[in-house]
C-alpha cells in the first residue's frame, strides 16, 4: 500500500538531515531585508491566513456567498489538525454527534470521510468515532472547497507553502472607524531546482527561511502583494481573517491580545496564578503514524534519547497497556482485531498492517512553560528580538522549542516500543514492543520525508482582547464561569478565594439572584446558580467539549527528570455545557477589518481549552466566512453589528438568520433562559 512506503534510509540517518544539521538558534537568526517589488499582485476580498480548518470553513463560505477568497497556509496541506497537524481524530462530544448538530460543512466533511473510507472509523480507534489518515484529509478538502467555488461561483486563489510577512495599515475614512489592513506582503517558498523536495526536512529547519524575503540554497522566493479587489467607496473593501495557529496577524498587526494563563478573579476561579504568566500555555504535539508488524523490527536508540527519555509515561495505572495506546488513536485498520479490555475500556486489539496516530500527554506532548522555553513569543519578547519593526517578523515562535519537541516525539516513538522507564507509574510497568515500524516518506500518512506532522498541533497560541462591551469594559473576554458545569460550592473555592471575590463568582452564577447577592441580602451558598451556559446575544456559532488541560511543565526543559506539572494547572478541568461563540469574541480591537477565528478568539485560559477542537473550529470559521461576506454586501463593519447591544441590532439579527438559513447554527436547540435543564448534553 502507498500509506506504507518510506525513504530507504535509516532513522539514525533521517534524525541527522532533519534535526541536527545547519539549525539556528533565534538569538543568532539574521532577520529579512527590506522586501524587494513584489513578483505578482493578487486582489481578494476574503484573505484568510492559515489553511486549518477555520481557515478552511471560512473560505468554504465565502466562496458559497460568490466571494473572491485567497487563502494562505504555510504547508501545503489544507485542514490543520486533521491533515497537516496530523491528528486525524475528530474530537466530538456523544450528543452533539449523535444529533449530528454541527456546521453545514463540517456535517460535509464527515460524509465525505464516510464516503472514501465505506465508513466513517476506518481506523477502529476508540477515543472518536472518526479517525482517519491525514493525508486523506487534504484532498478531501481540497475538492470541498472546489465544489464549493463551482456551486456559490466565487473564486478560490490557493498559496500553498506561503506565510504573511508584512501588513500595510491605515486610518479607517469611515466615521468614527480605527485602522484598515490595507494591504499584505506574502512570500511563497519552492525548493530550489535539484534541492529535496518540500517535507524533507522539519519545520524547525525551513521556519525562518520560509519567513526570510531572500533566495537560500534551499528555497527560490516568490513575493505576493495582496490587496483588496475593490478600492471604492468608504467601508472596507475586503476583510482579513485570522485562521493562523497561534494568531501570528493579531500579533503582527499589534491588537491587544492575551497569551498563557489569566489571573484568578471571580471569573476565572480556577486560575493557578494570581497574577497572569504569558508563557503557560498547553502542550503544542507532533504526531506520527506507527504501523504494528508480524515480526520484531529493528529499533534504533536516538542519540538525544537518554535527554527525553526522564519524562514518558503512560500517566495513570488505568492507561499502562500498550495496546489500548495504541488503538486510541489508531487511523488504518484493515481487518477487525480480538475484543479486548484493559481499565474499563474496550477495543479491538491490533492487528499486523494497523496504523496508529500518536498523540499522547507524557509522550509526544512538549510542554515549556518558562521565558527560557515558551513556545508562542509574547509582546515583549517579539519586540526584543525586532519581530515587530517593518520587515522583522519571522513567524513569533521560538524556533528552538520546535527543534526540541520534534526531537521528543521521535524519542517518545522509541520509548513505546523499546523503552522500559515510567516516570510517574515507576519500575515495572513499562515493556517492550518492537513489532512495530515508524513510518515516513512523502506517501506516508504524515506526507514527511521524516514521519513527523508537517506542523505541531497546536492547543493555545495568543488570544484577542475584543472590544470594550456591556458588563466588560476592560474588553469582551468568554471566561471559565460562562462555560463550566463545575461546582463552583465546594470547599475548594470556599476557603482560597478571598470573600469579596467568592461572592462576586457566586453573583455572577445568580442570574436573577446576582443583586441580592452583590448587596448581602443572600448568602452565596443559597443562590441557586444556573444550570447552562452564558446565552450570548451576538452568537454566531456554537461548540462543545470538556475543558482539557494538556498543562505547561513547571521548570525548564520541559524532559529535566522530576520536572511536574504547573501545580493548579488542572483545577479548571471538567465538563462544559454547550457553549456559543460571540461575533465580539472575533472582533479585535483597533484594526475594523480583521476578523478572528479558531483558537484566536477572546476566550480566557481556561475557556481556551474547550474552545479548541474540530467542529469549534469550522463553527467559528463558517462565522467568520458569512460575517466577512455579509459586511461586504451590506458596506458595514463587523462592529457596528454589535456596538449597541444589548439595544437591538437589526443588521445583527439579519446575520444570524443568514447564518441559520444556510445551516449554521448559532444556538443549541431549546436555548433560552429558562431552560436550565442540560443533563443530556453530556
């Protein structure tokens, strides 16, 4: 099978092209020159930066609403987590799925996996109901947003392998308006004649080349200006939209913006800071496809092995079974395996051709925490290292982090198979099991020379402040307590927080009882707090998932033996109901024709960990594809929909029946205030 082939060279070999060899280091990266002319101009009227599935949904309808979309990503696949980012699991909550409530092409999606495959689990696996090889993804996409352009006659320019560079901004001419991203600078990398092709070597490699303006002995350069397609009139002629995976244009075009933990306050009463630390955020993962064997193979030790090999486990008692690892994410399986159960769970144990896709917390996770280590630059550190002077960006992330978490999934593959140390569960746990290959080449289901995903799942990269609303004057923000089911009575919150800010959380549960509470007319503990989410006027999506920590370590390097976890880190974990997505939560400030999506919206920490996953992401892309193309046909700017509220907003009420009409929700059904009843939303 195609899936199963590989470069004829070793891992040994393999690990010094792509890791070791020509690396630089930030401190000593030569930022780019001044641009050069461009080489071409290309005019859009939806610019969507970055190919995950965000990006995906929100040129999907744009070019359903006839729009001109030019979509950018630096890979050259299209669907981020579940193609380029490698994890090809669709995480989805049981009744969400099982009344198949989700975007009109998210719903698209699934039934096209469902149609390549004669199923939608070709895999077996048992964390999804969907779990499939990312290699496939991207076409499937790809023909997605083809039959899209032909059906709603819009037009699609694709730019593969291409980053932002820089941005034009100027005052706004509409009354009472901020700034306009009035054009963009893009540079589009191909190897250069006789070089290895694109995918030879890791992202750690080729980032700060992909972001440099010059030719190297790797990559030929194009430059791409991009601007709008119609410069008349007074409202903006086309809108940005901010799909990236860490929110590289908000932090380029210099929004407010949040970044790692949020302090504790009465909305966020989980916090493990009391004051906000920007360089927590969750583990960024590469993942990687294992096949299982009939025979034992051959398994080369990595020489940075002895360096990682301190922090993989297995975690918790219940999970120490290699097959149940396995087949948690397992994403080719051609014949069904014996029943199995290990720790509650069954599964179909492997069988010889299963492939599986690793992505494990104490395994390929890496988890930096420190101002030594983070991996998403903050402000502060993109000005120090000239990130935000004209022509300095080179991406705001440090290159170094990336080197070494591409080095600890490689060591974690060896480890499963050949590793005998636990680091949390100790001696005697962990066996070995060689009958297992790691896969690589450009027809591997990773699509790399080296085996590794093209791009690391990324969970949390920086998060806008949106405008100053209703109840937030600092900035709209959705906050732990809009999503959680926790029970904010027990004694935990109780006896840390401080008695003004418990009774400020329990007000802000209250609903109707929130100024009896305020003014001590009731005590905290005899408010009946609500029972659902926080119902949002201006919502535009929808989504729903566990609020999942994957914590930062708390010393640096993330592998150092008998590093932990940042202590409180989960303390916001647990279940959320349903929850919406706010169009203020995709409104930046300053800049009136940028729009945010995926996991760039204004959510705190915690909320950002259930405000993450596959179907979230296509919801607020979808929102972001209609609000852009509605803006466009109505000459209004996203924030004037909602600069009212909570007065009515007519144009604002019309955007959502759009939304709705066209398959998109923006509520779960039966939501109102008087429904407190969720238990089945489980």
């Amino acid at each position: 099978m195609k899936h199963q082939q590989k470069l004829a060279y070793s891992l040994t070999s393999l690990i010094s092209i792509s890791l070791i060899s020509n690396f630089i280091t930030p401190d000593s990266a030569i930022l780019a020159a001044p641009p050069r002319n461009p080489d071409k101009t290309v005019n859009c009227e939806i610019l969507v930066v970055g190919g995950g599935l965000s990006g995906v949904a929100t040129a999907y309808e744009g070019l359903l609403a006839g729009r001109k979309v030019c979509l950018t990503e630096i890979t050259d696949w299209l669907g981020g987590q579940i193609s380029s980012q490698g994890t090809s699991a669709l995480d989805e909550r049981p009744t969400q799925r099982s009344r198949q409530f989700y975007s009109r092409g998210y719903l698209e999606l699934r039934n096209r996996i469902e149609r390549k495959y004669g199923k939608l689990n070709p895999g077996d696996c048992w964390v999804s109901d969907s779990c499939f090889l990312p290699r496939d993804a991207h076409t499937i996409i790809s023909h997605m947003l083809r039959d899209a352009e032909r059906k709603g006659k819009g037009k699609l320019e694709w730019f593969p392998n291409t980053v932002i560079k820089d941005l034009e901004i100027t005052p706004s001419t509409v009354s009472g308006g901020g700034q306009l991203i009035s054009s963009a600078i893009a540079i589009q990398h191909q190897p250069v004649p006789g070089a290895p092709p694109h995918n030879t070597f890791t992202l750690s490699q080729t980032i700060e080349d992909a972001y440099r303006y010059q030719n190297s002995s790797r990559f030929t350069k194009n430059i791409i200006r991009l601007v709008p397609q119609n410069t008349q009139g007074n409202s903006p002629k086309w809108y940005i939209v901010d799909a990236s995976e860490t929110g590289e244009i908000i932090a380029l075009a210099d929004v407010p913006y949040r970044l790692g933990i949020d302090p504790l306050s009465h909305l966020e009463p989980s916090s493990s800071s009391q004051q906000n630390n920007p360089y927590c955020t969750q583990g960024f993962t590469y993942t990687f496809a294992m096949e299982a064997t009939k025979e034992p193979q051959p398994q080369e030790m990595p020489p940075f092995y002895p360096q990682y090999a301190p922090y993989f486990s297995y975690e918790l008692q219940r999970l120490a079974n290699f097959d149940l690892v396995f087949t948690y994410r397992r994403i080719w399986s051609q014949q069904q395996g014996a029943p199995a159960t290990f720790g509650g769970v069954r599964f179909s144990a492997p069988t010889p051709g299963d492939i599986s896709m690793q992505n494990w917390t104490w395994g390929n996770d890496y988890r930096p925490g420190t101002p030594q280590d983070n991996l998403v630059y903050t402000r502060q550190q993109l000005q120090a290292t000239g990130q935000l002077q004209p022509g300095g960006w080179m991406g705001g992330l440090r290159t170094e982090s990336l080197r070494r978490g591409e080095e600890n999934a490689l060591a974690y593959y060896y480890w499963l198979v050949a590793g005998t140390t636990d680091s949390q569960l100790g001696t005697g746990v962990k066996e070995q099991h060689t009958n297992h290959r790691f896969i690589s080449g450009f027809n591997s289901p990773m699509g790399t020379a080296h085996g590794l995903s093209k791009y690391p799942y990324i969970r949390e990269g920086r998060r806008i402040i949106g405008r100053p609303s209703w109840g937030q004057p600092g900035g709209f923000t959705i906050w732990e307590t809009d999503i959680s089911r926790r029970n904010y009575n027990d004694e935990y919150y109780r006896r840390t927080l401080p008695a003004d800010m418990y009774r400020r959380l329990q007000a802000t549960l209250a609903g109707l009882e929130a100024i009896s509470v305020i003014i001590g007319q009731k005590p905290p503990e005899q408010v009946m707090r609500r029972t659902r989410s926080t119902i949002f006027p201006d919502s535009v999506g929808i989504g729903h998932y566990a609020i999942d920590f994957h914590p930062c370590m708390e010393q640096s390097p993330p592998e150092a033996p008998g590093n932990r976890e940042r202590p409180g880190e989960r303390r916001g974990a647990g279940q959320a109901y349903p929850f919406q997505i706010p169009l203020r939560a995709m409104i930046p400030q300053k800049i009136d024709n940028l729009l945010v999506g995926g996991k760039s919206i204004a959510t705190s920490h915690i909320a950002a960990a259930a405000y993450r996953v596959h179907s979230f992401e296509w919801s607020a892309g979808a929102a972001a594809g209609t609000t852009a193309a509605f803006a466009l046909n109505n000459q209004v700017t996203p924030y004037q929909l909602v600069n009212n509220l909570p007065r009515p907003e007519p144009q604002l009420e019309a955007l959502k029946r759009l939304l709705e009409q066209n398959g998109n929700p923006t509520a779960f059904p039966d939501t109102s205030i008087f429904n407190e009843n969720w238990d089945n939303w489980r």
